[in-house]
C-alpha cells in the first residue's frame, strides 16, 4: 500500500471516529427537557406562581386540605374529572392553589 492511500485511510477512519464520537454527544451528552423544565419551574418566585396556579373549586373536599396526598390521589389519575397536574408533586399544594372565593 502507497503512503498516499494510507494517509487517504487514516483521514477516513478518523472523520469517521469524529463523527461518531459527535453523535454519541449530540444524543447523550446534552440534557433531557425535562430535567431542565423542573429546574426552570423550581427557580420562578412563588409568589409570582401563586398569582397563576389554578383556584382549587369549593367543594367540601378541596375546602378540607390535609395534604398533598390527598390531590395527587386524583389529579394524577384524573379522578372524577380533575385537572391532571402538569407539574412534579410539590410538598404543599395550598401553598399555591387557593380555595376559589364564591
């Protein structure tokens, strides 16, 4: 083999490791959205969230809070027509969502 072909060689092999290794960052190495949703939503102010969380309805058990649990239980499967939560379980969901005043 001519010196010239294996430089030929070598340029392909190695434009082809290259593009590999690109492709393996492209796919792997950036961050899924969703990771970067949740951080984007862990930094907006909570009193600014407060201002545009939905009202919770009056009913006798929104007006009984106890605990997150308690709204997980439905707005994730959405039981009897509730609203799925489109955001990660928070530790205090009144602390965002009021009780809609009549």
């Amino acid at each position: 083999m001519a010196s010239s072909d294996r430089k030929t060689a070598w340029i392909v092999y190695g434009t082809i490791v290259v593009a590999g290794l690109l492709i393996v960052f492209l796919n792997f190495g950036t961050e899924p959205l969703s990771s970067s949703q949740s951080r984007t939503e862990e930094n907006i102010d909570r009193e600014a969230l407060a201002k545009v969380a939905p009202t919770m309805s009056d009913k006798a058990y929104h007006l009984r809070y106890e605990s997150e649990d308690q709204c997980i239980t439905c707005h994730t499967q959405g039981v009897m027509g509730a609203a799925i939560m489109p955001h990660d379980p928070r530790e205090n969901c009144a602390e965002c969502h009021k009780v809609k005043e009549s």
